[in-house]
C-alpha cells in the first residue's frame, strides 16, 4: 500500500520546520504530487503539515525520487559501448 500526497498550499509563512517536512516528503511546489510508503514515519510528517496537503491510499508502486535516484538509475541502465 501506499499513499499519494498532494500539495495544496504554498510553504511561505510557516515555520522552517514545516517547510523541511514539504521538501523531505518531496514536495516543492504546489500541485506537485508524489505517491510515498505507507510508514508511521511518512504517515507522522503527512500528520505535521495536514493544512498543506491532502492525501489518500492507493494502490500505485512506489518510485524513488530526487537527484540520486536519479543518477542511481542512469548507473544501473546498460551502456552502449562506444567504438572508436
């Protein structure tokens, strides 16, 4: 199972706490979605923001994100080999 966070609110004028927990849970600017593991831990920084965002459970898999994610993947992906 999983959970689908939405940003619904902007972060400007709420403590740096909050905005770390948007940013933590992926969540940079609004209407920007992302769809998290169901954890206590997610389930408690859902909990610390619940004005700024909404959220359900849905059946969806979960994918990493970010920039190292990123770069993990382009590493992981097979490589031409290049002939000189």
């Amino acid at each position: 199972m999983s959970l689908k966070v939405k940003l619904v609110r902007g972060m400007s004028g709420h403590p740096e706490a909050h905005r770390a927990t948007l940013r933590g849970l992926g969540l940079t600017k609004v209407g920007r979605e992302r769809v998290l593991q169901d954890t206590p831990a997610i389930r408690g920084m859902i909990n610390q923001v619940s004005f700024a965002v909404e959220w359900s459970e849905t059946s969806e898999e979960f994918k990493h994100f970010g920039r190292r994610a990123t770069q993990k993947a382009a590493r992981a992906a097979p490589r031409a080999e290049v002939k000189r």
